[in-house]
C-alpha cells in the first residue's frame, strides 16, 4: 500500500506541474493581449484560448479527483509515510492559488475593459 501511495502523490504532484506549466503560458498570454490593444478583438487568439480553458478544466478535474482518492484510499499513517512527497505538493498548491489569482485578477481588468470600450462606442453611435 505504501508505494501506492507514494505512486498516488507523484502523480498528483505530476499533474500539479503540469497545470502549473499551462497556468503560466495562459498568464503570458493575458499579459501580452493586455499589451496589445488590438488582440482582445482577434478571433484566433479567442480560439486558442478555448483550447487551453479546455485543457486546465481538465488538469483541475484530475487533480481533484486524484487528491480525494489519495485522502480516501489511504490513512493518515499511510500518507505521513510519504512526507518528502506531500512536502512537494503543498508549495506546488501554493503557487497554483497564487497563479490562478493573477490570471483571474488579469481577465477580470480585460473584462472591465471591453465594458468600457462598449459604452465608449455606444455614446459614439448616439452622434
């Protein structure tokens, strides 16, 4: 049982990389539409995007599932046994919330923005 847990906490730890990895292109990605003015009305970028949101719904939904079989299929004994393993993991979930904050915080300034740039052309229409 015990390198079934260990193999449970790599895997989640994989997985938590992973999403890191695609939490961060996706960040770099905000930043460099937030730069380009133009980009917010590009429909390629639009599209990309839905393929990526696709990808971290994915990643979130495996790594959910995988921690609660971990904390269901295991004891606390078993899982204190592997504590190099879950060491790892909780700076991974920090940095996780940490990210997922920025990019929510960055699309958040993106949507207040395409609302102004709509009343902005909705006055203009009015002339």
């Amino acid at each position: 049982m015990l390198n079934d847990t260990k193999q449970q906490l790599e895997k989640i730890n994989e997985v938590s990389r992973q999403l890191l990895s695609h939490l961060l292109t996706m960040q770099n990605k905000l930043k460099e539409i937030k730069t380009d003015i133009n980009a917010s009305n590009n429909d390629d970028s639009n599209s990309s995007g839905l393929i990526t949101d696709k990808e971290l719904i994915e990643l979130v939904a495996t790594r959910h599932r995988l921690i609660h079989c971990l904390f269901e299929q295991n004891t606390h004994e078993e899982i204190s046994k592997e504590l190099n393993l879950l060491n790892e993991m909780i700076p991974l979930d920090t940095e996780l919330s940490k990210h997922s904050e920025v990019c929510k915080q960055i699309l958040a300034e993106h949507v207040i923005r395409i609302k102004k740039r709509k009343k902005i052309s909705k006055s203009y229409q009015k002339y």
